[in-house]
C-alpha cells in the first residue's frame, strides 16, 4: 500500500527545535518531500532528500531519512512564531507520477 | 510571475451547477496534476496529464473531466456540483517524475 503517516500536532516554544516525523511504505519512491502549508494559502515546497542520501541540511531545516525503517524526520532549529503551519510529508513511488501524502502535521509555536 | 497560477482563487455556488477551475504554468514542465483536499486538509491525487495525455485518473467521479488543450495549461470542468465536492483543489506541475510545484488552490463552496 502507500500509506503515509504523520503525527497530527506538536506544540513548541520559541526558540525551541520542532522535530515532525513521518513514515512511509513504498520503499521505491525516489524522493521524500516536506511541503507546508499556512493558514488559508497554498503548499509550499520546503525542502525534499533524494533517496540515496541520509541527510540533508538546509539553513535551519534537517531531513533525516531511515530506509530501513521508512522513517523521515524534519528538523527546524530554533523554531519561530512564523513557522506554525501544516507540515506534509510526501513520497513519489517510482513510475507513478503523482505524490502521495501524509495527514500533515499542524506545528504551533507558543511565544 | 507566478510559476503555477490557479483562477479563480475562490468559487462558491450553488449546488447542480457546473464550473470550471483554470490552471496555467509557465515552467516548461510536461507533467500536469490535479489534487483534492478536503476539510481534514488530506491530500490526494485525481488527475494527472503528461504532454496533454491523461496517465493518472484516480476513483473520481465522471462528473470531473480535466482537459488539457497544450501543454502549459489542465483545466478541470466539473459537472453537477454537489455539497461533497467542496474542497480545495491544487494543480502541480513536474518536469517528468522530478520536484512538483503547486499553485496557491482554489477553494470551492457548494452550497
């Protein structure tokens, strides 16, 4: 099946680090995708990991991908206010030009 | 300028009707998507267009056709409007099976 899953919420303080996890079942997809999605607007292309790499660092943003566990994780270090939105993670199985994605993960950032 | 631009932004009417919903991108791309969020924010995937051709058509009613006049350019007419089919509706655009592009959605209201 291709079935992603995500946790629903994470609640962070300023300045603290968010982790969202994700897992996921079809072990062809040859990207592994972070969009996000603010209140009212469109989804965002936050970062994405090829899927021979195990991490990918971009500013304040990390992406851990477990193969052998289908595990990917997002990382934003020193979490602001602005970073509260839905985080979806997303495979894109080999052949089958279509995203399937996670139930997203709505991140809130208490001041 | 917008890479994937959706119109209209917002369409509400009333239910029986038939509306169009137009999307148009300027990256080059030759693969085409339509994906339906509905008011748990899942995504999933209902139409995908290759270079005019449909290589996706997901369990979506008939009452939905895509047409796809050039490559730039997937529109989605749905017939019959009903309550169920209030959602938002993204368009995405890929280079083959590389990094997909969404437009901003168009929310639907059928009232």
């Amino acid at each position: 099946g291709e079935d992603v899953e995500q946790s629903l919420f994470l609640s962070v303080r300023e300045g603290d680090s968010s982790v969202i996890n994700c897992t996921y079942t079809d072990s062809s997809s040859t990207y592994l995708y972070w969009y996000k999605q603010e209140p009212g607007a469109g989804l965002q292309l936050l970062t994405y990991i090829f899927s021979n790499m195990d991490m990918k660092q971009d500013q304040r943003l990390t992406v851990l991908l477990n193969k052998k566990d289908k595990h990917l994780s997002l990382r934003i270090a020193d979490t602001q206010t602005g970073d509260s939105a839905i985080y979806f993670c997303a495979e894109s199985p080999t052949g089958r030009r279509a995203l399937t994605f996670g139930s997203g993960t709505r991140l809130q950032v208490q001041p | 300028d917008t890479a994937v631009s959706q119109t209209p932004k917002y369409l509400v009417t009333q239910m029986g009707n038939d509306k169009s919903i137009k999307c148009e991108q300027n990256l080059g791309h030759d693969t085409m998507y339509w994906y339906k969020q509905d008011s748990k924010k899942f995504l999933k995937i209902m139409f995908s267009y290759n270079n005019k051709e449909l290589i996706i058509n997901e369990t979506v009613p008939n009452r939905f056709s895509p047409k796809s006049p050039d490559k730039a350019h997937l529109n989605l007419h749905i017939n019959s409007l009903e309550l169920g089919d209030s959602a938002v509706y993204f368009c995405a655009s890929s280079q083959g099976s590389n990094i997909q592009y969404f437009g901003a959605g168009t929310r639907l209201s059928v009232l």
